[in-house]
C-alpha cells in the first residue's frame, strides 16, 4: 500500500501510475478545492490520460477519502510529491516538503515504511536536511521505524503518463534493505531498468538532466544573439542544418528539440532547478560560471527580443501574442517567457496587446492578474485584429497556420514557422 503527498502534475500521475498497477495507492493534498475537483472525476490541470485514469482506478485502487493517520498506518511506502519552490536566494525551499514529512512523521505505526522523496530537490537535501530532520522528531520515539529513498521524476509535460508508465529508467536514491527490498516490489511491474544509487547521486542525476537541458536552450539562445549581432546569418537554417547530425536522433523526445533557440525556458522544472543547483555549489565553495550564465542569459533573450520589435512597430498598433504556456501540449504558465514578454512589451509603452492560446488563457489570467492586455479565444480572431504577431509557444495549430500567419508581421520567436 502507498500514500502520495502532493497532487499536482507529479503526485498525481505518480498515484494513479500505481493505482493503474494494481497498488493500493491513497492520495492527498493541501487543497482542498484540487482535492474536490478529483473526487468530481476532473483534472485540475491540462495533461493527456490522466482524467481516463482517474474515472477507472478512483475507488477501485485510488482512494482520496481515507483519513490520513489510516492510510499512513497501511502504508509501506510514502512518496512526497509537493512543491519545492524558489527562494529569492535561488535555493529551493523545503518548508512544504518537512511540513509533509512531520505530518507523516505524526501518525503512530507499528510497521517499517520508507519515505520517499520525489519533490525535486538539491543534491544532498536528503542527507544534510531531511534525515536530520526525521531523527530529530523521532529521537525520543525508539518505535517508529523509517527508512529513506530519493526518486526523482523525469516527467515532461504533455507526455507525463506515458513517461511515467513506460519510463526510459527508474533511479532511486537508497542507502537500506529494507527500504531497497519494498521499492522492488514497487517497481517490478514497469519493467524498466532500475539504477540504485547514493542518496545524493539520485539527487545529483535529476539536476544533471533538467541542467543540461535548460544550458543547452540557453546556449542556442546565446548563439542566435551572436548571429544577430553580426548579421547576414539565417538562424533558421543554421540549427536545422545543424539537426541533421545522425547523433541528434533515436528517441522520442530527441535533444535537438532543447538545442533550438527561442525566448527563453520556463514552467516550473528548469528555472528553479537551475538557481536551486547554482546555490548549493555556491553554498559548497565553488562558484559555477557556466549555470550561472545560463540563467542571465535566460533573462537577457526576453530583453533582446522585446529590443528587436522595438521601433519596428507604432507603440498603440495591435500586437497579437501568440501562445502563452511555457511550451505546446500544456497549461502550464508559471514562469513563462510569455509572461516576461508581455511585461516588457508593456513596460517599453506598447499599449495594444492581444493574446491567443489553445489551452492556456485561464491559468494565465490566474498566475498573472496584473497583467492588462485583452484575450482572445480563437486564432481567426487574433489573425484578423493583429498586423504585428509574435509567436511565443509553438503549438501545431500555429503550424497549421503557417500561411496565415505568415500574411501578417510576424515576429516567430521560436523559428517554428
């Protein structure tokens, strides 16, 4: 039986992956309004498969409505799944992820049961924070036998159930038996390879992943800044020249799709994984010059691009904003370019702003209330209101488009089109 902590892209695709394997699986979270909207049979959010998965395993082997001190009793297994965000120091902050474990940590049980930490968080949070932390809540409870395990996610939006039910390979981060002998059990049935590691390499592995992508989208952004600067150069067909390396291809998702230039990285994953792995290096003695340019520069393109629409258009004529998540196949608007865009746009004067999304429109009014421009909710609209466009995320319905918006003053700032 396991227990998830956290509902939101990760929690909730972890739990009802689970439940989907015929695991026992109970999940919870601080929300109460994302709580009710699953017990209704709806997704808060937008990520294919899971409302499907939702509607067959919901009281069958996904249960929302057990008290939570009897599912931790029941539990072998807890995975912690909430949010890590931010500081304004770019550490990640772990408040939400102790207040988990402590609740945990509250319920009496008789049985062994390892808390598994699949938040995002830096190397060596596991060792220098949170055991720590356990073995001071329970120094006075000889009883309550915990053991450890990292696990972190290698999920993409847009495609996280099938990342998560077929995964490429499963890392867990375990130093015990004990704990080794039920993730076994767990992860049998995906039939994936298995890498146990240290605590701090299964850490270290999710941010050399999510770090090597977000430094490769800053580096195409680097060069096409420097294409600019020196003129004459098709940034367009240079990188898809480039793509044509044989060694670019063999997966699904191929890395060529991050070496691309665009307006920046964004969402929830590679921004505040990046500052969160440039402060722990800073914190341990050693200054990273690389990451840490990887995010100005991640700052520097919304600037530029803003600089290179500037004095190419009125300040009061129309500009259509073309996407507003931070990339197709999702809602997901935090952190979005399109954001800082926008704000940039506004800053600088412009003051005829519209915006167009497939998806994405609600949760963008959401995260970003004082943002003041008019939506739009259909293409034909936006194409037919707007002579100035800036295409922000390349959805496919803009590719669909291509001769449409290509009629128009087309600012492709993610050389989709």
């Amino acid at each position: 039986m396991i227990s998830i902590l956290g509902l939101g892209f990760v929690g909730l695709t972890t739990g009802l992956g689970f439940a989907k394997k015929g695991f026992k699986t109970y999940g919870f979270d601080i929300s109460g309004e994302r709580l009710n909207s699953l017990k209704n049979y709806h997704v808060p959010f937008f990520e294919p498969h899971l409302q499907e998965v939702l509607q067959e395993t919901m009281n069958q082997t996904f249960f929302l409505d057990t008290p939570f001190a009897e599912a931790i009793r029941k539990s072998e297994a807890v995975f912690i799944c909430v949010g890590t965000p931010e500081n304004e120091d770019g550490s990640a902050n772990l408040e939400y992820l102790l207040a988990a474990i402590e609740q945990v940590l509250d319920v009496e049980t008789g049985k062994f049961q390892v808390l598994v930490t699949k938040s995002t968080v830096p190397p060596s949070t596991l060792s220098r924070e949170v055991i720590p932390f356990v073995r001071e809540k329970l120094k006075s409870n000889d009883n309550r036998k915990v053991g450890f395990a990292s696990n972190p996610e290698f999920l993409r939006e847009g495609y996280c159930w099938e990342d998560f039910i077929t995964p490429d390979r499963i890392v867990i981060g375990i130093e015990d038996e004990q704990s080794k002998s039920i993730l076994d059990k767990i992860y049998e049935p995906f039939g994936a390879p298995v890498h146990y590691v240290s605590y701090n390499t299964s850490e270290f592995i999710k941010y050399l992943s999510n770090t090597l992508l977000s430094t490769m989208i800053s580096y195409s952004n680097e060069m096409s800044m420097i294409a600019d600067a020196i003129g004459g150069i098709d940034v367009q067909k240079s990188f898809r020249i480039l793509h044509e390396d044989k060694r670019w291809y063999g997966s699904p998702a191929p890395m060529k799709s991050y070496v691309y230039p665009g307006c920046g990285y964004g969402g929830y994953c590679l921004p505040k994984d990046t500052s969160a792995l440039v402060s722990m290096s800073e914190k341990n003695g050693f200054k990273p010059q690389m990451l840490s340019a990887n995010i100005d520069t991640n700052s520097i393109i919304k600037k530029h691009l803003v600089d290179k629409i500037d004095g190419k258009i009125g300040y009061d004529e129309p500009i259509g904003i073309l996407g507003l998540s931070f990339k197709p196949g999702s809602d997901d608007v935090r952190l979005t370019p399109s954001g800082d865009i926008i704000e940039l746009l506004l800053r600088r004067g412009f003051t005829n702003i519209y915006a167009y999304d497939p998806v994405a429109i609600g949760e963008f009014k959401k995260h970003y209330p004082g943002i003041r421009i008019t939506y739009l909710e259909s293409l034909k609209e936006i194409v037919d209101r707007c002579e100035n466009l800036v295409l922000l995320t390349a959805w496919d319905e803009f590719r669909e488009n291509e001769k449409l918006l290509k009629s128009k003053n087309l600012f492709d700032y993610r050389y989709s089109l």
